[in-house]
C-alpha cells in the first residue's frame, strides 16, 4: 500500500472520529464589547438561529433539534420554523447553512 493511500485511510479516520463535522448554532460573541447590539457575530440572532452544517453527513431532523433547543434557550419561541439553505457560506468541512425563525 503506498503512503499516499495510508495517509488519507489516516486522514479519513482522524476526521471521522473527531466532532468537527458536527453541526453548531453560527453565533459567536465579539470580545471586549459591552454593546449589545455589536455582542455578537455570525448569521445566528436570538430570533433567527442559523446553522452550520455538512449537507452529506447531517439530517434534517438534527438541524430542527438544534434550532428548537437554541429557541427555547433564548426564551423567542417555542420552536423553529425552518427558512432557507445556503451552500458554501460556513467552513471547510461544514459549509452549508440552514437558517430559521422562533415562533411560540
């Protein structure tokens, strides 16, 4: 077997084992800053969280989890309701992105 194939069965299996692939809420705070209309940063607001995601390892049912559970976190709604998806505007490995609104 050459080291090229070894190297990417090594890559694969690192990747594969690591949570890097899994799906989060695109909402980050911006250090230093008391503002709270500048606190944070990224897609995701209290009302309308955005997911990142990779479209051929996640399903739908995890992603609408996720934004329910950030919902009922932020006190906006008892649910989400799913918007719209984007391809190619999160990371690497995750560059989808599923964006919904909280209702009650």
């Amino acid at each position: 077997m050459s080291r090229v194939k070894i190297f990417n069965l090594l890559l694969l299996g690192l990747l594969s084992g690591c949570t890097i692939l899994s799906p989060y809420i695109d909402r980050r705070r911006n250090p230093g800053t008391s503002d709270i209309r500048n606190l944070y940063t990224g897609r995701s607001t209290p009302t309308d969280p955005a997911i990142c995601y990779n479209p051929i390892i996640s399903n739908d049912e995890r992603l609408q989890q996720l934004a329910d559970d950030e919902c009922v976190k932020n006190k906006t709604g008892n649910h989400a309701v799913f918007v719209k998806k984007d391809g190619f505007a999160c990371k690497l490995f995750l560059p989808s992105v599923a964006y919904y609104k909280c209702q009650k």
